[in-house]
C-alpha cells in the first residue's frame, strides 16, 4: 500500500490591491524542494475571498491585458449588491476572486514545478486596499 504524506506551510505576502499581481513560483518551489518530494502534487491556495491564484505568463503587457479583461467583465464601479447591503466599496473583488479562483495544483516530476516556460504561479489581490494575505502552500506525494 502507497503512503501519502503532505507538507503544509503557509507564506505571508503583501500586496496593493486594485489588481496587484505578485509571483509566488519560486515560494512554491522552495516547499517542494524543503519536501523532498520528486514526484506528486503542489497547491498554493489563498485565504480570502478578495484574491486569487492562477498561472500566466508574468510580463507587462499579459498583466495589462488581465486586468483589462477583468474591468469589462467586472468592473470597479457598479450597481453591486454586495456593497449596498454591507455599506462596502469592493464587491468587483469578490466577483473577480470568485471567476478566477482562489488555488492552483501543479504536477511536480523529478523534483520540479512542471510549469511551463513561460509560466509563473502569481497571487492576484483584487480588493481595493493594501493587504497582508496568507497562501497556503501543500506538497503532497
């Protein structure tokens, strides 16, 4: 029978908010790499319903792009619900976490993120403040 053992540790990371876009990769594979593991799973999950994980490819114009799209779909200013009923200002925050998602599982195959070239595991505050958000990392075989 196939033991599975997971490692959990948790990483603190500062953001701007309105869409700040922060690289998490290599946090996420220095918890492999402290883990031993060669082959198996690695997530990175946000605590909050105000941020999101996802891959891309992190330059400029594909963060533009990003928050662009997210600003037609959901823009900032709107007739939210969410805002009248709590006396609050960042529904779009919720309703941009919610379409991309709050974590990601990636293979890991000899030891290594297997992302590809261009792609990097970034954290996405969508709230409209500065915050200090949890993500936490697992390392399952």
């Amino acid at each position: 029978m196939w033991g599975v053992a997971t490692r959990t540790s948790e990483l603190r990371v500062s953001t701007r908010g309105d869409a700040d876009v922060v690289e998490i990769t290599a946090e996420l594979q220095e918890a492999v790499a402290a883990s031993g593991l060669t082959e198996g799973q690695a997530s990175a999950f946000v605590r909050g319903s105000t941020a999101a994980i996802t891959t891309m490819e992190l330059e400029p114009g594909g963060v533009h792009d990003l928050r662009a799209l997210l600003d037609r779909l959901v823009p900032v200013e709107g007739d939210y619900e969410h805002n009248r009923l709590n006396h609050d200002s960042n529904s779009h925050a919720h309703q941009r976490a919610s379409i991309v998602g709050p974590s990601e599982v990636v293979p890991v195959i000899g030891g290594r993120l297997a992302l590809g070239t261009w792609q990097q595991l970034v954290l996405i505050d969508f709230d409209d403040r500065s915050r200090e958000r949890t993500v936490v990392l697992q390392v399952i075989s």
